[in-house]
C-alpha cells in the first residue's frame, strides 16, 4: 500500500492479521526494507495480532531522499502512518536503527507506544569519531553504490557461521542491502549521527519493553543489551543463541517465541 501523508511521506507497508488485533508495527534496520520482517509478521498475523511493516522513508520501494532524514521525520512518519490506519497505540519494535527510530517515536508521540521492543539496538549517542564515520559512509555509499558496503559487512549483519550456514538468510541480506537506494541510505545515515540520548526518556518509561539480542552480535554486543535492560524498570531481555546483529533473520522461531510470550503478557 501507498498512502500519502500531509508531512510528505509515501510509505509502502505491510497491514497483516486481524484489524481488531492488538496493533504491533515493526521498523527496519539500515540498510534493509520490510521484507526482513517476514518470519515475523507471518508468525504475528497468525496468533491474531494486526502487524505492520512499513519502508522507511527512503528504503525498499519509497523512493529515495536526498540530503539528511533526521530520525525526527522517521517518527513522525510512523505516527502518520498510525493515524492513517485509526490506530491509537501500537506495540513499536525496531531492530539496530529501526530500536533508535522506535526510541524516537516513544520520544515524540508517547502516547502511541503500547510498548516497545528494541532489538540489537543502543540508545546512546554517537560519539564525534561515530558521527564522523555515520557521515563519510553516507559520502562512501553515494561515490561507490551499495555493493562494496554489503560485500564488507555481511558477516557482521550475521555471525560468521550463519553467512555459510544459512544461505537463505544470507542471500535475502544481502539482496535488501543491494536493493537499497543509495542516496535514501546516505541521508539516514546523516540523521541518524545528528539523534539524540535516549536513555533518560527510556529510564522514565512506564510501558513495558522486551529487549532481544543476538549472542553473537558485534555491533550491539550482549553487554549493551543488558545495560539498555538494565535502563528501564519494567523490561525483559532475551538473548538469541545463534545469531549475529539480525536475530529475526537468522534465528525466527527463537526471535517469535521470545516476542509472542512478550505480547501475550501484555
């Protein structure tokens, strides 16, 4: 679907499930789109809950977007999309930058969170060697195309094993990677150097929070995790044996288990 919001965003997303079920929308990580989500929202749809997987602006089929897209926009993108389909609150789950935008979007439009689940993610600012690099990558993905990148970081996305061991999984990562636009990665990149702290809105958060990570995640390792958890007062964590930065692709009947049990507490 398509809709075209008052702030300016086309959005394609996935509306699966039920429309009176219990509301989860899921957010992408860079440089992905919303197919990643698919073990997911097939697993969600078919317990009764109603689970969207949009495009971020700029990735998967919306078209891309010069310049910077402050994670500000992204959430406000979400909650149109929210107001589009009359739904006043939502479970909001994200993984690495998808958890940062979730964070965001609790930030800016608290009233709309229900919970959150942030997987492989972190909330703490970069640091100016981490906005320098957020910056000259987004030059790097403009001069070069996607190719380079996803040849380098692919068994970083996924441990190491499940690059050979599960080539289906590696094949659909790598494929969203080279299918992404360059430009929409580049001016994410930009914003996502400029987002701010997040960890005072989320040691002040009511709602309850599952927080997953793959054992073997080098980006987000299991110890950020634990202080992310460790952060809010009414979070649970999860660690994903057998997987890297992406658990819900490489390891989605361990990554739904994890989050039906999370949702049937609610």
């Amino acid at each position: 679907m398509n809709p075209q919001f008052g702030n300016g965003a086309a959005l394609f997303f996935d509306d699966l499930g039920p429309r009176d079920g219990a509301a989860v929308i899921l957010i992408h990580g860079h440089p992905f789109n919303r197919t990643m989500w698919a073990p997911q929202t097939a697993a969600l749809a078919a317990a009764g809950y109603r689970v969207i997987a949009p495009d971020l602006r700029g990735y998967g089929e919306n078209p891309a977007v010069p310049g910077k897209t402050p994670f500000a926009v992204f959430a406000d993108d979400l909650a149109a999309l929210l107001d589009r389909l009359d739904i006043e609150q939502a479970v909001v789950g994200g993984v690495s930058m998808g958890g940062q935008i979730a964070m965001e979007t609790r930030l800016r439009h608290p009233g709309r969170i229900r919970a959150l689940v942030l997987a492989d993610t972190s909330p703490v600012p970069e640091t100016e060697d981490g906005k320098k690099f957020r910056r000259e990558l987004a030059d790097r993905l403009l001069a070069e195309g996607m190719e380079p990148y996803a040849r380098e970081v692919i068994d970083k996305m996924l441990a190491p094993y499940n690059v050979t061991g599960n080539p289906w999984a590696a094949a659909h990562v790598s494929a969203m990677m080279l299918a992404t636009d360059p430009e929409g990665a580049a001016a994410a990149l930009r914003g996502r150097a400029e987002r701010p702290d997040y960890r005072p809105v989320l040691a002040a958060l009511t709602e309850p929070c599952l927080v997953l990570v793959g054992r073997d995640d080098v980006y987000t390792p299991v110890a950020e995790a634990e202080a992310l958890q460790a952060l809010m007062p009414h979070s649970v964590l999860r660690v994903i044996e057998r997987a890297g930065h992406l658990p819900g692709v490489e390891q989605p009947q361990a990554f739904n288990q994890a989050l039906l049990e999370f949702l049937a507490r609610l």
